[in-house]
C-alpha cells in the first residue's frame, strides 16, 4: 500500500524519522540562514522576544519536554525568565502572569486540543502567542500571532523522534536571535554547532546494533526501567521513559539523578535496568555517584556518556557536541534502544495501542 512506498527500505516510520534528523538537522539550518550566513528570523518574532519580560512554554507529551530543554536555551542563551507548562494543567491552575508575557506553543501537529484551549484562553486575556511546529497552517499556527516552522517533513509514528530534536534546534536559534537583539555577546553560533550536532547523528545512525544489543540485554524481558540524569540530561530522561512506555509498554520513569534516594531508590532490585545519561561536565560526577548507589543496590546499569567525560565500562560515548545541544544527540540512543525493545517485544511500533498520533479531545 501507499505507506509502504513511503517508508521505502525501512521497516517501520520510526525507524525512517530516526535516520532523518540528521537531515533534518541541516534543513533547519538551511531555513534559518540568510545569504550572509547569519541567523535568518522574522522581525516580529525579534521584537516579541525582545519585548517580553518572561516566556510561558506550552505543549503536551514530547513536545512539552522539547520545552524543557527549550526554557533552559532561552534563559541560558538570552537572559530570559521561561516557564514550562503542560498545557492541560495550565488552563485549571494558571500562574499569575507577568506584566509582559510571551506565549510559546511547541506542537508537532498544530492540533492538540489542549494546548489549543490555553491558546484561545491567552488570547481572550489580550496576549500574543508564537506556535513552533511542523505543520504550517495548522489551528495553533493560523491562531498564534506568529509562527516558526520545524521543517522536519511529515511524523507518520506516533512515537515522536525528528520533531523533538528539529523543536530543539529551532529553540536554540530562537534563542540567540533573541540575545543578539538585546545586544548579549555571544560566542555560540548555533547554526555551526547544528552542524557538527548533524554529523555526530549521522555517525550514531550507523551503530544501531549496539543500540540493538542494548535493548536485547536490558530490555527484553523487564517489567520496568528507569533512566536517571541531572541537568539537561535529566529532561532527556524524561523523553527517554516516554518514549519505552509509549511503544514498549515497559514501565518506565526518568529521574533526576539527586531525587532517586527521595523515595523510587526503593523501586530498585536485583536486575532492575537503570540506563544513565553522563553528557553534562558539572554534574559528571554526582551522576557517577548516583549509577553506583543503585548499582549497588543490584541495578544492571548502562552509562551513556560524552567524549570528554567518559569513565571504563561505559556502554555509549557520544561524540562531543556543544554543551547547550547535547540533548539533541543524547536522545538518539534513548530513541533507538526504545524502538528496538519495542521490536523485541513484538509490540506495533507505530501505531501503539491506546494512542492518537494527534490528540484533537481535551
Ligand atoms: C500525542 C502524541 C505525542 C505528542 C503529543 C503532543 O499524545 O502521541 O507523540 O508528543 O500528542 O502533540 P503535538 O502535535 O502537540 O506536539
């Protein structure tokens, strides 16, 4: 049939959207760039940054966790107050707004219906709202004052890969347009660091089978998982558990590394899989800490770490990329050894049950 066409040599969409976030990765670069090389954006988009004194994240699902990295770009890169919110909650249990706000809405589709009923509500209280998605055109686009588009080509699995780490990078961008228009210097060029973030996917695409090995080894019979992660890494865990529950059914929790010993430390037992992201230099050593207090508590671990920062034993190093992108390649891995224990489990890798591709019920 016609999806088959589409999905060409791939067995599954998953798999094809995986493999094309390097791709998608320099399409964005391509978008974003003027003929001088520089950062191309729309003037409105500038000004509207510029002229907020906080930022208030909304979305659902994968793309509310593209925002958590996203609230972190923006305060990091332009000195910004962000807030992240799912989109659900924020409509029964709004924060007090402040004087200037800008609305961002992260949605692959454009259609979520939560997200949509914060957007009509900011709007009937007389504020302007930026939708980043995939999808040009669509409601939370045509109803936002402004939009940024992904570029990432259509999702088809349900399982979001290539829209998260295409919001990502569009947020980073986003970002440093902001800083340069307060005048912030900078010494980060994300459209350079986008590149050298292509090639390090690229070169993690052609080593599924140890990504393969992994989900086999870990995964393939455990009721549950965790993956734990400080820092920007913790949001990438949080992305990782999604992504496991969403097609393998596997319970599955990301946590901050620093909260385990809080109470789920006591969820771990002889075997329990517990696969730790190490990508962060200034937190490299508590999270060391942390795989070794569950390892010691019978966890069979798996550290994913970063040229620069890798220790013996560690079962991935991530070629080193640019501290504020690291979780566009972090997540690679995560969205690979998901996908293969979903395979190993016999599970319907695209199309999971109970879920919608896009959610168009509050
Ligand atoms: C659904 C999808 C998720 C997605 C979420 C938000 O639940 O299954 O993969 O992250 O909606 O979708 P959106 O299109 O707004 O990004």
């Amino acid at each position: 049939d016609a999806s088959d066409i589409e999905k060409g040599t791939y067995p599954h969409f998953m798999l094809k959207e995986i493999d094309e976030q390097p791709f998608v990765m320099r399409n964005i670069i391509n978008q974003y760039q003027n003929e001088n090389g520089d950062l191309k954006l729309d003037d409105d988009i500038r000004a509207a940054m510029k002229g907020a004194d906080r930022v208030y994240i909304i979305a659902c699902g994968t793309s509310y966790h593209a925002g958590l990295v996203g609230k972190q770009l923006i305060e990091s890169i332009a000195n910004i107050p962000v807030e992240s919110h799912i989109a659900s909650e924020f409509v029964y249990n709004m924060p007090l707004l402040s004087e200037k706000p800008l609305f961002i809405f992260i949605s692959q589709s454009g259609e979520t219906a939560d997200s949509r009923a914060v957007l009509v509500e900011i709007k009937r209280l007389g504020h302007k709202a930026l939708t980043i998605t995939n999808v040009p055109g669509s409601t939370l686009s045509r109803e936002a004052d402004y939009t940024l588009n992904l570029y990432a080509g259509p999702e088809i699995a349900v399982a979001s890969t290539k829209a998260y780490t295409a919001q990502i990078a569009v947020l980073a961008i986003l970002a440093v347009d902001s800083a340069r228009a307060k005048g912030i210097e900078l010494d980060f060029n994300p459209l350079q660091e986008l590149a050298i973030v292509a090639n390090a996917m690229e070169v993690f695409c052609d080593q599924k089978e140890e990504m393969e090995q992994i989900a086999r080894e870990f995964l393939a019979v455990t009721r549950n998982a965790f993956f734990i992660g400080r820092a920007a890494d913790f949001y990438v865990c949080l992305e990782a558990a999604l992504k496991l529950k969403e097609i393998s059914y596997i319970q599955a929790e990301g946590f901050a590394g620093g909260e385990l010993k809080h109470g789920t430390i006591a969820l771990i037992e002889d075997g329990t899989p517990v696969i730790a992201l190490a990508t962060q230099e200034h937190v490299n050593l508590s999270i060391r800490g942390n795989v070794k207090e569950v390892a010691a508590r019978g966890a069979y671990t798996c550290v994913i770490s970063m040229d620069g920062l890798q220790e013996e034993g560690d079962r991935i190093v991530l070629p080193k990329i640019h501290p504020y992108l690291t979780p566009l390649v972090s997540v690679l891995p995560m969205q690979l050894i998901s996908y293969y224990a979903a395979l190993h489990r016999d599970c319907d890798v695209d199309k999971p049950r109970n879920l919608a591709k896009s959610v168009t019920v509050e």
